[in-house]
C-alpha cells in the first residue's frame, strides 16, 4: 500500500542550525505535499502545501525563508528549518496526496513525523 | 471562531461503554468529512470517513449533520487501546481542497 517514509525521527541540535526533513512516497507519486506543524495538546497546523515543480504556498504566518520547502520530485520533498530556534521546536509532518488511482482521492498518507528540539 | 472545533476532553471512558462527541465546523461549503486517529506522538490514521447518511465500521459510528454543521463520532464497547486522541478533519474544496483539522478530543479508556 502507499506508504510515506519520513526521516529523521528525531533532531536534536543547537540553536542557529539547520536541520532538513525528508518525506519520501513509496509506492506512488506525490503530485502534492503537505507540510503539518504540531506543538504539544495542539491540532496540525497546515505550514505549506506543495506541488512537485512549482514553488511552495505558505500559510499565512509562516516564513517562507525561514522553511524552505523543496518538491523536486514525484517521490520527494524536503522542508528544511533554516536558523533553527527554541521556538521552533515541533513535531513537523508531511503528508502526501497521490496522482491517481486510489490515492488520488482526498485521503491523504502521512509521513512518520520528526520531533525536532532546538536547544 | 476556529474553522473546525472539538471539545479536547480529556473523555475518560470505563472499558465497554461508549462514548460519544462531536465535531462542529464553520464553512457550510465544506463537503468531504473525516474522522483521524493520533496517538501521541505519531502521525495520524484515517478511521473514517463520514458520509451524508451516517455509517458505521465495526464499532465506531460517524454521523454527519449538514443543517448544524456538525459531525459525530461513537465509540460502542470501548477498548483500552481506544485510547487516543480523534481529529476532525473538512475538506472544502472551494479553500483549495485543503484538510483543516480540528485540535482534537482526548480519549481515556480505563479498565
């Protein structure tokens, strides 16, 4: 079944840092990418949506230059935390939506998530 | 007012009752309705969808009421592994087919 692989778990670096997360489709392609942010008792916050080729749309409030966000392909996409700090300490994850077939309905795949904890 | 709203509970539950909440949303153009499951920590699972007439699967029921904008989920015979917390979750298409996600209803199953 489709399944989407993200790593790492679990970051832990210093403050100033950069630290990228990759979410990878196996099994289908991921026409688009949803990138999730969750602080502790919290709902998923929507940060970006992506579609491979095309830059990424950002919700409003999120930096788009502090998140980069790379779909350079059907199986891959990236956000990458640049300048790392305390307050962006989260569990970020993605979730992919397929081209076709039975994962191009609504029902979105989600990744493992990565808990990130900047010091 | 938030787009998707649940009450966060926490539910405690004895073993084998059931338990019932619901979830209220404000965009009537919303059309597609799912209910999540997220243990802590980890990434969310579909456990259902929820249709127009309401449906079932094994032991949980969805309901969905378009007039009050809302929809309910009910847990029959609860396990202690139902333990959890359930995300509401709307689709509406005319928001760019995005999922909004309520901040969900903590779950307590006790023997």
């Amino acid at each position: 079944g489709a399944v989407v692989s993200q790593h790492p778990s679990r970051v832990i670096c210093k403050s100033g840092t950069s630290v990228k997360i990759e979410c990878r489709s196996l099994d289908f392609q991921a026409t688009t990418m949803f990138w999730y942010r969750q602080f502790p008792k919290q709902s998923l916050m929507l940060m970006a949506t992506s579609n491979e080729g095309s830059k990424a749309t950002y919700e409003q409030g999120v930096e788009k230059d502090k998140f980069l966000i790379n779909h350079a392909s059907l199986t891959l996409s990236t956000l990458t935390v640049t300048s790392a700090h305390p307050e962006d300490s989260s569990f970020y994850i993605c979730s992919a939506r397929g081209l076709s077939g039975a994962q191009a309905n609504e029902k979105l795949f989600f990744g493992s998530g990565t808990q990130l904890s900047v010091l | 007012r938030k787009e998707v709203e649940q009450d966060p509970g926490p539910f405690n539950v004895p073993e084998g009752a059931t338990v019932a909440f619901n979830c209220t949303y404000s965009n009537s153009a919303s059309q597609s309705f799912f209910w999540y499951r997220q243990d802590c920590r980890k990434e969310p699972k579909l456990l259902m969808s929820v249709y127009s007439s309401g449906n079932e699967d094994g032991r949980f029921t969805a309901q969905l009421n378009r007039a009050s904008q809302y929809i309910s989920l009910l847990i029959r015979d609860s396990k202690l592994s139902d333990s959890a917390t359930y995300l509401c979750v709307v689709n509406a298409k005319a928001a760019g087919n995005k999922l909004t996600f309520g901040g969900g209803t903590r779950v307590l199953v006790k023997p």
